[in-house]
C-alpha cells in the first residue's frame, strides 16, 4: 500500500509540473486548461494555478506518507 501510494503521489507531482513542461515543447494549447484564472502565483518566471499547486501539494503528502508507511 505505501509503494502505491508513493507512486500515486509523484504522478500528482508530474501531472502538476507538466503545464510548465509542455509550452517548451510546442503543446502550450494544451496547457491552457490547467489555468482556470482564479488564483496564480508567480515562482520564478514560471506561473503556479491553484490546481497545479493543489496536485503538487497532495502528491507531496501522498509521497511522504507513502515513503513512511
């Protein structure tokens, strides 16, 4: 059960990151549904959704706790 959802939390983490990956690879149409408008915060020069921090946030618990189990 840890393995699982030690996985299950670092697919969260790369579906979180991968708006930020996919203009730099030409599929930045695709990207645009991960920033609904409400909430963005600026880290670095890269721009953070609420989902997008929303999926890196639980996938991090999800991560933590299932290295810990």
């Amino acid at each position: 059960m840890g393995k699982t959802l030690a996985c299950f939390g670092l697919l969260l983490i790369v579906i979180g990151i991968l708006p930020i990956i996919l203009p730099m690879v030409g599929y930045g149409t695709y990207a645009a549904m991960f920033y609904l408008g409400y909430y963005t915060l600026v880290v670095g020069s890269y721009e953070f959704s609420e989902l997008m921090l929303g999926l890196i946030g639980l996938g991090f618990i999800l991560l933590v706790i299932g290295a810990l189990k």
